[in-house]
C-alpha cells in the first residue's frame, strides 16, 4: 500500500512540476512587438510586476515539486513539506490572481480609470499569456490535490491520539 501511495505522490508532483514549468516558460516567451500609429511598442512579460511574480512563484513550485520528491515518507521532513505545500499553494493562487487580474484589464481595459483594452493591438502576446494562465490554473489544480493527497496519506498513518 506504501507503494501505491508513493507512486499517486509522484504521478501529482510530476504532474504539478510539468504544469508550473510549463506556465512559466510561456510567460516567459510571451513578447511582441507592434506599430500603432507609427510609434514602435513591445510588449514583455518583465514589464508588469505581477507577470514576473508569476514567473518567479512557478518556477519555484516546479522545482519544489521535484525536490520534495526526495523526502522520505513519515519523516519529520514530510510533515514540514506539508505545511511549505499549502503556502506555495496561497503563492500560486496570488500569483495566478495577479496576472490574471491584469489580464483582463489588458482584455476589456477600465473605463472608470479611462485605460483602453490593448490586446487588439498586441494579439499573440495576449493569447501568449493567456496560456500561461490556463497552464497556471491546472498547476494550482494539481498541486491542490498533491496537497490533499499528502495530508490524506499524513492522516492515514498518524494517529491523534498517542495514548490509544
């Protein structure tokens, strides 16, 4: 049964590590560069803060999802990888929050703010990070369960109270 358990821990980590590096790679990738009105503009990743906290917080959460591979079940260290799953999950979420709230401002602009939509202008670099948002959301999704799976399994062995 330990087996089993190992082996669903590493199809969710693989599962989740693939996702977020996929999601900060086509951040990362996103750029475009147009003419409006004769004026040259280029549109990167690395000029929005939010898109580069996304990078960042994605890139981690791949290379965490690989590392906490090495540690060893029922060990102090599990239970410590455990808490550090559900705050890289409330990092991914704000992070997937944040770019996809500028996002939509860059989609459908903000009238109130006087700021116009600027993804007709600027299409495969909008699209681009589209799917960087869609990858990021399946990230999140499959770490959650990585998550839930951990402290499902943590239970299972655990006992609560030591004195039965």
């Amino acid at each position: 049964m330990a087996k089993v358990h190992r082996l669903m821990c590493a199809v969710l980590r693989f599962a989740a590590a693939g996702a977020a590096g996929a999601a900060a790679i086509l951040m990362v990738t996103s750029r475009e560069t147009t003419s409006f009105f004769g004026i040259e503009m280029e549109a990167k990743y690395s000029y929005t803060p939010s898109f580069i906290f996304f990078v960042v917080a994605y890139a981690v959460a791949c290379a965490y999802s690989l590392l906490v591979l090495l540690v060893p079940d029922g060990s102090p260290l599990s239970r410590l990888a455990l808490t550090a799953d559900v705050v890289l999950g409330m990092v991914l979420t704000g992070a997937v929050a944040a770019t996809g709230a500028i996002s939509e401002v860059a989609k459908n602009g903000n009238s109130h703010a006087g700021w116009l939509p600027v993804c007709g202008q600027i299409q495969a670099y909008c699209n681009h990070v589209m799917g960087a948002l869609i990858a990021g959301f399946v990230a999140l999704s499959v770490h959650f369960l990585a998550v839930l799976y951990s402290l499902h399994v943590v239970m299972t062995y655990t006992t609560i109270c030591p004195c039965h």
